[in-house]
C-alpha cells in the first residue's frame, strides 16, 4: 500500500509541474511517439533538426481539420528539409484509423493521401496541456532551437508566412489568446485589445 501511494504521488507531482508554455518560452525536449502510416518511431524533440516545427492540433470531428490535411502535406514536401508538420490529436488510433476507413472513397484522395504521409501523435494529453487552445485546428509554431513562436489558426500556416519565417523575417501569425469572459456584458471584449 505504501509504494502505490508513493506511485500516485510522483504521478500528481509531475503532472502538476506541467505549465502552459507562453510566447519567447522554450519547449522542454519532450519524449515523441510517432505514427506515419503503418510504422512507428519514436524520438526526442531536440532530435528533430528542422528549422521549423509545426504541431497541428487535431480531431475527427473537425471536418475543416480533415480538409486542410492535402495543404500541410504540399507544405511538408514543398519545405521537406526545413520544416516537420506533426498532427497532434487526443483520439486514438483506433478511432483515427475508423475515421479514414470510413471517409475513403467519399473524400478527395489527397486526404487519404496525407493521412498516411504526416506523422501522427495520438491520444494526446502533454501537449495540449504545454499549448492551451480552444478550437481546431489549431497551430503551434516552433523554431529551430525549440522555442515557441506562436500558437495561432491554421489560416497563417501559409507558403508565404513559412518562407519568411525560414528567412528569419518577422512574421505575423493570426494568434489564438484565450480571454475571461465577463458573463454580466459578455461583448465587452469588443472593446479590448
């Protein structure tokens, strides 16, 4: 009995270490486990020597998360030696592999295509708590030395916006920024910045 309420508490204890990250921080060399087609492999963060990481949060029943798969793929082929794109999703594998079985011969090809071209992370839980977000998809950007540069809507993972990025020129990223909601004059974030 002693030794599993020693278990449980290193347990809580590190998952009570886990902070959201914010802007400028950088992401601790995290333990991957990836999915990509039929294999699986494994490695740390730092292990991954791109210029550019781009986590793509991720569900099945997003259909627009679905949808934008086709462009991530023509981003990871167009900048394959700069950039990794890793779909991060809290669903299972199982439930993941249900979706596309399901969707095959009903969606273009290209998004079968990718499914099996992009690394998965399934049944998320860290990441999720380091990047904050409500709604998907959503995008975390990552630089070179695994710095967070912006958690932001899939609307600024453009060709355009990666290019400056990779050429060290600012870029402006359509930011996600959870806000308090004052229930007695709930659009009052109108007047915020």
């Amino acid at each position: 009995m002693g030794i599993l309420f020693g278990v449980i508490n290193n347990v809580a204890a590190q998952s009570s270490e886990i902070r959201p990250l914010i802007r400028g921080q950088k992401v601790p060399n995290l333990h991957l486990s990836l999915h990509n087609g039929d294999s699986t492999y494994t490695t740390n963060l730092y292990d991954l020597k791109k210029k550019l990481i781009l986590f793509d949060f991720w569900g099945i029943y997003c259909s627009s998360c679905i949808a934008q798969m086709p462009h991530l793929q023509k981003l990871q082929e167009e900048f394959k030696n700069d950039i990794q794109i890793i779909i991060v999703t809290q669903n299972t594998k199982n439930e993941v592999n249900k979706l596309f079985e399901r969707i095959n011969g009903h969606v273009p090809p290209e998004i079968i295509y990718a499914a099996k071209h992009l690394p998965f992370i399934f049944k998320d839980s860290l990441l999720s708590a380091l990047f904050p977000h409500d709604g998907l998809p959503t995008h975390v950007w990552l630089d070179s030395a695994k710095t967070l540069k912006g958690i932001a809507y899939d609307n600024s993972t453009t060709s355009e916006n990666i290019k400056a990025f990779l050429m060290g020129k600012k870029i402006r990223l359509a930011e996600i920024e959870l806000a308090e909601i004052n229930t007695s004059n709930p659009i009052s974030w109108i007047n915020g910045n």
